[in-house]
C-alpha cells in the first residue's frame, strides 16, 4: 500500500485540477446514474464534489468516511493484509460506496436503488485510475509551489485567529 | 496535510487533540462549541460509547472566514483516550496538520499523561513525520484542582520538548482559546 509522504505537508489545488476532477465526477455519475459523488483526502477533507441536489452535512460525512477507512486500514494490519481497497455501506433508500485512489486520497460514490452496485463498483474502479493520474501530478506539484500569496493569506490568518479565538470566546448565542 | 483549494479558494486544516482518558479533550472542544459565533461553527459530532466516553472521534468544523478572499477552515478533532483505542488513534491521527496534547494535571496521571505522549511521538513517527520539527502545543488541564502538579514538575516530566504549553481549566474555559489560538499559528506557518 503506498505510504503516506511526510515531506509533502500540503497540497494546493488549481483551477485546471479542480476542472479535471469535477470533469471525472461528473462522467462517473452520469454513466452510473449516482447522485452524489466526492474526492477527499486522508484527513477527510473534500477536494472537489458534484450532486444532483444541495446536500448539507457534507464535511461530516467526509470526516466520518476517512476516519472509517483509516479505521479499516488498521482492521487490515491486525489481519496482516496489505489494506481494504473499499467501504460500503448500504441503507434503505441509499448507499455509498467509497474506493481508494493510490491510498491517499477517497473516492466516495452515493446512489439509489436505480443505479446498480455492481456497475457502480466498476465505473468508480476506472475513475479512481483517472483520478490517481491527476491527483498524482497535483501532489508533485504541490511541492514546488512556494507561492508569496499564500504566506500572505498565512499572516493576515494569524491576525483573524486573534479576533476569533479569544480567550473569553465571542459567541453570539448568550 | 493542508489542503489548499486555489479553485474554490479554501484553506483547509486538521488539528488533532489527542492525550490521555478524561484529560479533557472532549471538554475543550464542547467549550470552543459553546463560545464562538454560530456562523462560524458547524455542527459538533460526537461518536460516544453509552457511558458518554468517546468511542471514535468527536469532529468541530470551524470557519475563520475569508482572508484575502480564501474561506479558511480549521477541523478539530479529539481521539479517544482509553489505552482500549490505541489503533482509532492511530485512524483519527491520519493526515493531522497539528496537535494539541492534552494533559491531566492530577499528580495520579503522571504516568497515564507520560504513555499517552510516548504513544503519540510513536504513531506520528510512524506516519514519516518528525516528532520534534511537528505543530504540537501542550495543555496541562484540570490545573484549578488541589490535586494538581506544579507547573515546573509538569514542564520538567511531560514537556521535555519544550513546545508552547498552557495552563488550563477547560471545564471553566481557562486556557482553552490559548491554547486553540497558539496550535492553529503553528499549522498557518506551516502553510
């Protein structure tokens, strides 16, 4: 299974990524009839997503499917196998079905009794392929890009964390 | 790892509070729930065991808004504490760009706080980070209890690292934005 890469500590997504992946999504959930469908990464974090209709509560599902397949990786080292590939949970109305992409990042697929698991496994198999090529090629150059904008974003974050965080709180729920 | 979005301009960062059982983890998080703007905050999503322990992870997704027109996200998470649920720490640790170790000042913990950090420089060593060079603050805990180890003992057993430490009472809220401020510096200047 490849491991995760310690020197890579953060990953930048362009415009033209953004564009190849929701191209592959959408491919995926047309030719598969899915209604939603999501690339994460490891720490349950959503890369890019497409639906049908406006989903709420999206960044908890991320964080509960990455937390559960990093669960299931530890399943698969008490059990000495190299790795569970896939998660799939089944409800009555819908399912989701996530598969790996190089082990680093999730491709996670959610349908209705119209489309068809066996049919959805495959066409997720094949665009997890597509996705390795592309996100492949996002990490490397993620490494090389050291841009000053985003050093500024950092120090002007520094300044919002100061007024957000402090120490008596801000809620406006008293 | 930091996920920075340029398409969708976002910034994204997952900070781990990890420590020993009822070190207080879950508190902190409950606390920053209950104080910052609804706006900014989702929904806190506890998975507990029936007697309300945490079995898998508690999850606070928080927005600081936009900043030079990226919308920066921050996602706190809490590991279970009890030795049982070595490896979900491990699971939750996946991919964190920040730590905060929370410890119990209690002086009956001391060795449930030093097998909880040693554990922790483990699984991060594990996933190819470098324990020393890594975002980590502490957070001595429960310090408003009569039980409670001074802070030069604390210093001198748990922070051998000398990485920012806080003195806390999360239940009270003491310390908690300090500490949530200083680990959520260290992951931005990792950017």
């Amino acid at each position: 299974m490849p491991q995760f890469d310690p020197e890579i500590s953060r990953m930048v997504v362009v415009e033209e990524d953004q564009a190849q992946i929701s191209a592959c999504l959408q491919r995926l959930m047309a030719d598969s009839g899915a209604s939603y469908s999501m690339v994460i990464d490891r720490a349950g974090q959503i890369l890019a997503s497409e639906s049908d209709e406006v989903r709420p509560e999206m960044v908890h599902l991320g964080a509960l499917i990455a937390n559960t397949y990093a669960s299931t990786q530890e399943m698969a080292r008490i059990l000495k196998e190299d790795g569970f590939k896939t998660l799939f949970q089944e409800g009555m109305k819908e399912k989701i079905f996530t598969e790996t992409v190089r082990g680093r990042w999730l491709l996670v697929v959610i349908f209705d009794k119209q489309s068809q698991v066996g049919m959805v496994k495959v066409l997720a198999r094949r665009s997890s392929a597509v996705l390795a090529n592309i996100l492949d090629l996002v990490e490397r150059r993620s490494t090389e890009v050291n841009s000053p904008r985003f050093r500024q974003v950092g120090k002007a974050t520094i300044d919002t964390i100061d007024l957000l965080f402090k120490d008596d709180g801000c809620s406006d729920d008293e | 790892m930091a996920l920075i979005n340029v398409a969708a301009r976002e910034i994204h960062g997952k900070i781990v509070y990890y420590g020993p059982g009822l070190s207080g983890k879950t508190t902190n998080l409950q606390y920053i729930h209950s104080r910052i703007p609804s706006n900014t905050k989702g929904e806190l999503l506890s998975i507990e065991t029936e007697t309300e322990r945490t079995l898998f992870f508690d999850f606070l997704p928080i927005d600081l808004g936009k900043v030079h027109g990226f919308t920066i996200r921050f996602h706190l998470y809490t590991v279970p504490g009890q030795v049982l649920y070595e490896r979900t720490r491990v699971a939750v640790l996946n991919g964190a760009d920040g730590v905060v170790f929370v410890a119990d000042a209690s002086r009956d913990r001391l060795p449930d706080n030093l097998q909880s950090l040693r554990e922790l420089a483990q699984n991060l060593t594990a996933q190819g980070k470098r324990f020393l060079d890594y975002p980590l603050v502490m957070q001595y805990n429960k310090m408003d209890l009569p039980q409670a180890l001074p802070t030069p003992v604390l210093d001198r057993y748990i922070n051998t690292v000398k990485v920012p430490r806080f003195e806390a009472s999360a239940i009270n809220g003491k310390g908690v934005f300090e500490t949530l401020r200083a680990i959520s510096k260290l992951v931005v200047n990792k950017l």
